[in-house]
C-alpha cells in the first residue's frame, strides 16, 4: 500500500509542476482579459474556440493515474489539474467521459474551483480496465482557457478471484501397460485476474488418488505438470484385470500456487488392449448330424477370453480345419462368443459315416505384443452321421440324349439313369410321354424306343421330345425321385419324295411356250432332307420323245419333243430330294394329249374335227362322221340280234350246260369265290385288292431296279383321296412281344385308312356282281327251258368223278 502511495504523490507533484510551468508562460504572453470576454456564445462555452488571433498555448500534459481496484478510501482524491489562467482571473474546471457522464456514470468528479478530480466509489478491475477523461479550464463566462486535455485512469489489479477448473469432471483413459511419461489427459483452468500479474498465474496439482475396485493398487500411478496440467503416468503395473478406473482429486493455485485455491477431479479409464488369447473349455466335442440334411446345427464348442468383455479385444474367431469338402462351417454367437458348428453340404452315411475336425480359436483383433506368449488354442469335434432312408437319385437331371428322327424302334436312347444310395431295389417307370414312343425297363431302367420318332410332332419344341421318368425305392416308404428326359432329334432324309400329278392333259394345239405338263413332288421330310428336287426320265425310249425342263427348285414342266396332236401316254419320271444321302422315287405320269378348249379341257374328236380348222368343216372329214355314225348304228343293231340268239333250245341228248353250240361249255367256268366280276369284267375292278396282304407281293420301289420292271396296265384310283399317296408296304412285320399288340392293330388301321389304292371301310362292296355277256349264257334258263320230266341227265355219268354226286342226284338208274 505504501508503495501505491509513493506513487500517487509522485504524480501530483508532478502535475504540480506542469500546472505551474503552464501558469506562468500564459502570464507572460496573454494580455489582460477584457470585459466582453465573460459573456458565454453557447450553452458548453468552454468546448468553443476564442475569436479573434493569437498564439497557441502548449497543451496539459498528465500522466495516467493508476488507481487500485476495491479500494474502501472513497472518495479518494487522484489527481489535481490547475490552468497558468489562475494567476489572471477566476478558473472554473470541468471534466467529462464514461464514469463521469458516460456509462459507466458517477465514479468519477472533479472540484471545479480546484481541480482536483476524485474516485466516488471502488472500481473492478474486472469490470472496468481503464477510463478516458476529458478536463477543461474555463472562464466563469464559460470561455474555453485551454484546450482540453486527456487524462488516462488504470484500475490496479488485486487479487480478488479464485481460478476455477474449466469443467467439473475431467474424463481420460490410458492403455493398460502404459509406460511412465505416457500422456493420459491435460486440465485447464480459468483466472478472472489481470494475466499480465502474479494474480492469474495458475499452478495445478494432484492431491488425492483412488481406484477401482476399491484398494486396487496403493502406489502412486500419475503426475502432472503443474504449469501445463498434463497428467501422464509415473509408474508400471497398470493391468486391466487389476484395476478398471483412477479417480484423481486435482487443484489449482494463482500467484503460482502461493494464492487461491479451487479443487476439482478427473476420471482415468484403464483401456484393454488384446492381451490374452481365447482358450477352449473343454477341448473334445461330440456331435451327430442326420444324412442330406443341411443348414442345421449341430452344437457349440466354447471359448473363454480374458479381455474386456463385449470389447473388440473379447470377440473370437472360429475356423475349421480337416475339412476338406466344406461340409461344415462355424459361426460366432455375438452374445456368448461360442462357436456354433453346422451343415452346409448335404452329407452321405453311405460314403462316409463320421468326421473328425479341429476348430481354431483366434482373436478377431492381433494380439498385443505385451501379451504373454500363448499357442493357439484348438479344440477335437467328432461328428457322426446318422443313416436314413434316401429317396433314390438320378446321376443326372434332366437326362438329354441325342438320336436322329428315323431311329429304328428297339435302340436303347439311355441306361444308368439312377441308382438308391441304400442300394434299394428300385422301379422305373415313364409318367410322361404324350407321343407313346417311349419304353423303358422297369427294374433296369434301360429307355428304348417303342415307336419311330417324328420330329414333326407338336409334342417337339425346338426339335426336343421331351418325357418324364420316375424311379421308386421298392424296400421302404416308397420314396421316389422324377428327372425329365430331353430327346433331341434331328432331321434325316427318311421319306422320297412323291410325284404330283399322276395324270394331266397336254394342250397339243397350245404355243410352245406354254405347251406341257407342270410337275412338282411332296417330301415329308424337312428341309434340308426335302427341295430343291430333280427330275428325270426313267425311261430311256422315251427320254428320245419327251423331256423335263426344270422351273425352279420345286417345279418342272414335262413337254414333248415331238410334234403330237392326240394320244395317251404313260411316261416313267424320276424325282429324287436333296437329302444326305439323296432318296428318290418313280413314278407314271399318264399323260393326254388333245386339243384343249379354253378351259384347257380335251376337246371330242369331232368337235376337234370341226373346230380344229379355221376354215370350217372339211367334206372328207364330214364324211367320216356319217360313216362311223352308221357304223356305230350297225354294230349296236348286230349286239341285239346276238342277245336273242342266246335263248335257243338244246339239242336231244345235250347235257344240262351244253347248248346248241358244239363248243364244251367247260371252257367257259371261271372262278368266282374271289368276288370279282366276269371274264369280260377282269379290267373293270382290280382283283388284287380282295386278296389278304400275306398273299399280296410288295410292289416295287424304284423304276429300272435288277427284278422290277413298269407298270403292265394303269392302277386303279380312288375317288374319296388323294390320289398322290404312296401305298403302304405289305406284309407287315408282326411283333415281337405280344404287349405291343394294341400298337399293332393301331398302326394297320392307320395304315388301311390312309391308303388310297383300296376301297375305304365305308363303301359298300357288291361282292354278287358277276360282270354282264358271259358267252355261258344265264343259269336262269335252266329253269325256263322245260320241267324236269323232259329232261335227261344221264351224261353227267360220263363227266367224270367231279359230277358223280349232281350225276346221282338227277340221272335215271
């Protein structure tokens, strides 16, 4: 205090001296004041300028007061001000600024009569650092004497304030094991006081330590830095499995620990570092596991970590070895850190009936190199698989084969299809096969075809046939298994083509142009078993009068090279595909040339005779008409005089069939359990066609084979199909197993519905026809001809034995 004293009487006597030496020189220079000088211009004369020239005074100058805050000598006098104007006149002083008339006001005021300028109440530093005053030397006019002058006012720092920690609680943490000198945390602290003295400079220290659990460790484990507050750690031992927690009591001294005191605490963690290695316990396990079953578990093998648990240093790592198939996986139970072993591929008891492996416990996080040395813990698992019943398993599903369209029935299409891992006996059976092509065994499951396959089926998708084949497990429960069977085909040249037409009519009387016959052939095989076609003459004879000219890749046109203007010809073509290798058929093109009306229809003879020439009908050919008509009129008058002969009387002494003619009327007896038609009736219908197939010889495939030869005369055609069908082989093969019966009976109903060179099922056949003119004469005139006594049978004695028994019953005895 005496030296705050000391220096406030040094200032005022030093603004003693300025005040004085001010005094005087405005004496010496200033004239006396006049009376006009006393009347105030404004309201705050003194902050005008006097009017009027002169020199300028030199300014005030006051050193800055220093005052100590909290002072209880209020009012206390600071400092005093005095104008050279007192030794002239009256001086009024006046002082203005924050704490006297600004915010913060009333702290300060000066003795306008003498100068001196007081503090009214104690200061805070705190609160307010310093103050800029105005003082000002006035007149009692109010006439401005000086010019202002500044005056500086420091607050004094004290020690009034505590420093205080920055927050309640400090929070650090340190790995256990820490070295001494390891950095944990830093405190802070905050001091109200002037920074610039000893009042704010801070001084930290640890005055209190605890541990938890309680009494853990006794010895002093941190320090500080009592200028920075750094606590670091001062000693080893710092084992999480000792101690989890410090709790340290701290404090904090200004005047560098000398002055006030606050207290606080910090909490010190001890963090787990991966120190110990997980361990079985126990260390042999024995589970059991049900055959193709997958996704179970079998059980749990443990491990135990001492490191904090739930920490990323606790968490274990499980793996397999000794299973080489990956059969078995292991997972970790979040919650337990149990390893938890199970099924991912479906096992076999057949194959392999027990497993042992070794499960290995790691850390998920490295083990700290401070860690004691430890081996990997391992651990013994023995699994047993326990048997069941397995449905039966085909080696493949589906199956695909790959045969072409034209296999022959009986080929074996797939065998070894399945097998029963309890070696089961097993049955095959088809469940889908919607073309019935298919057979298969049923203790084998051998699959062969039944039926020749056709890929134009609508059963086939992108050329695929496709089946469905179930095995079943005969010993017990029944279970079985279904695979599909996938039957590509491809397509092979199995069908000739076929001629169209069998028949047509050239138009002799056309240009040459158009002049011909359009040929074109049907293959039922795809293509490239099918068009383009080739045409050719069969015949080499008649190559020399006909030809084929080709159209296009399906067409032809037959025309001749001879100049023809009516006939009828009967012409052998060859047609053959484009297949590999090629197949080809013959055929006879009957063919009618005549003149052709615009319809393109023949035209009769005498219609060609009279239209045939432009400039009308001929006298010869006139002539020619009316001779062949009476020719014609003859003929038929001749037929029916030969009619009414034919009812003569025989001769006395004939026998029953003889009649006037001398001719053995035995010449004339024809065979008629066939059911054809009389001698003059034998081209009228095709008697072949009444026989039963086995007595029927196949007709030839090809034209100009060794032992084949041309048709002899035109065959008949139906009217009710289409005449461009080939006809079905005879005989036909009978089957080898009588199950296949029912195919067999179906196939030939095909095979006589499609026919076209038969009459079909429908049509009623006249079997009783004998045909019309037999030179026999009618057996109803044996009737007619006289009654029995007239009669004489005695001859038919002499016909031989084969009329003994009609002999016995008509001749006389």
């Amino acid at each position: 205090m005496e030296g705050h004293k000391r220096e406030r009487m040094a200032g005022k006597v030093l603004v003693g001296l300025c005040v004085l030496v001010a005094s005087m020189g405005q004496v010496l220079s200033s004239p006396p004041p006049g009376q006009n000088d006393l009347n105030p211009a404004v309201l705050y004369p003194w902050r005008q300028k006097s009017p009027g020239l002169g020199r300028m005074k030199r300014d005030w100058i006051i050193p800055p007061i220093r005052v100590s805050e909290n002072s209880k000598q209020v009012p206390e006098d600071l400092v005093q001000i005095k104008s050279d104007k007192v030794f002239t006149g009256e001086v009024i002083y006046k002082l203005e600024g924050p704490g006297v008339d600004q915010e913060p006001k009333d702290l300060f005021e000066i003795d306008d009569k003498t100068g001196w300028i007081k503090s009214k109440m104690p200061l805070d530093r705190e609160k307010y650092k310093s103050f800029t005053l105005k003082a000002f030397a006035l007149s009692p006019s109010g006439e401005r004497l000086e010019n202002p002058t500044t005056i500086e006012i420091y607050v004094l720092d004290q020690n009034d304030n505590r420093p205080n920690f920055i927050q309640e609680e400090f929070i650090g943490a340190v790995p256990e094991f820490s070295i001494p000198g390891t950095s944990v945390l830093t405190i802070s602290a905050v001091d109200a006081d002037d920074p610039s003295t000893d009042n704010a400079v801070l001084s930290y220290s640890i005055i209190a330590q605890k541990t938890f659990p309680p009494f853990s460790i006794n010895k002093t484990m941190f320090g500080i830095n009592n200028e920075t507050g750094v606590i670091y750690t001062r000693d080893v031992g710092l084992d999480r499995d000792v101690v989890q927690s410090f709790q340290l009591s701290l404090q904090v001294a200004d005047m560098s620990g000398l002055g006030l005191t606050s207290t606080g605490r910090a909490t010190i963690y001890i963090t787990d570092i991966n120190n110990h290695a997980p361990q079985f316990q126990p260390t042999t396990y024995n589970m059991f596991a049900m055959e193709n079953k997958v996704g179970l578990d079998l059980g749990r093998v443990n491990a135990t970590d001492k490191d904090q648990r739930n920490g990323e240093n606790w968490r274990i790592l499980y793996s397999i070895r000794g299973d080489a198939s990956g059969n078995f996986a292991v997972r970790t139970d979040r919650a337990t850190n149990q390893g938890i072993i199970s099924v991912v591929k479906p096992l076999d008891y057949e194959s392999k009936s027990e497993y042992q492996l070794t499960v290995i416990a790691e850390n998920e996080v490295p083990l700290s190199t401070k860690a004691p040395y430890e081996q990997t813990s391992t651990a013994t698992v023995t699994i047993r698989v326990l048997n069941e019943n397995e449905a039966p398993r085909f080696y493949r599903n589906p199956i695909q084969v790959s045969f072409p369209e034209s296999t022959a029935p009986g080929t074996v299409l797939a065998s070894d299809i399945a097998h029963d891992p309890d070696n089961a006996k097993l049955k095959f059976e088809i469940t889908h096969d919607p073309e019935r092509w298919l057979g298969i065994n049923r203790d084998t499951g051998e699959i062969i075809a039944r039926r020749t396959f056709n890929i134009r089926s609508h059963y086939v998708k992108n050329n695929k046939y496709t089946a469905l084949v179930k095995v079943t497990d005969l010993d017990a429960g029944g279970t079985s298994a279904t695979a599909s069977l996938e039957i590509t085909l491809w397509a092979t040249n199995d069908f000739p083509p076929v001629l169209v037409p069998l028949s047509g009519t050239v138009c002799s009387d056309r240009e040459p142009g158009r002049l011909g016959l359009l040929l074109t052939a049907m293959d039922d095989d795809l293509s490239p078993h099918a068009d383009p076609f080739s045409f050719e003459m069969a015949d080499a004879d008649m190559a020399a009068n006909w030809t084929i000219i080709p159209l296009n890749e399906t067409h032809a046109m037959l025309q001749p090279l001879i100049d023809i203007d009516r006939g009828e010809f009967s012409i052998p073509i060859t047609v053959s595909d484009s297949g590999s290798p090629a197949r080809s058929s013959n055929a006879l093109v009957n063919v009618t040339v005549c003149p052709c009306d615009r319809a393109g229809q023949c035209m009769a003879f005498t219609a060609a005779a009279i239209f045939g020439s432009k400039m009308g009908i001929s006298f010869i050919a006139l002539m020619i008409i009316m001779a062949s008509a009476a020719l014609l009129l003859l003929l038929l008058l001749l037929a029916v005089a030969v009619r009414s002969c034919t009812h003569r009387s025989l001769k006395k002494g004939g026998g029953l069939l003889v009649g006037e003619s001398d001719d053995d009327v035995r010449d004339n007896v024809f065979n008629y359990d066939e059911q054809g038609g009389g001698e003059e009736d034998e081209n009228a219908f095709n008697i072949d066609l009444l026989r039963t197939p086995s007595d029927m010889v196949p007709p030839p495939e090809t034209f100009g084979q060794p032992g084949s030869g041309l048709p002899k005369h035109n065959q008949p055609l139906r009217k009710d199909a289409p005449y461009n069908l080939p006809s079905p082989r005879y005989p036909r093969k009978r089957p080898a197993n009588p199950t296949d019966i029912e195919d067999f009976i179906n196939d030939g109903l095909d095979a006589a519905d499609n026919d076209p060179n038969v009459p079909p099922y429908d049509t009623a056949l006249i079997y009783d026809y004998e045909g019309d003119g037999s030179l026999a004469g009618s057996l109803s005139s044996i009737a007619s001809m006289g009654s029995e006594e007239d009669q004489d049978y005695d001859y038919l004695n002499d016909w031989g034995p084969r009329f003994k028994k009609l002999a016995n019953m008509y001749a006389s005895d």
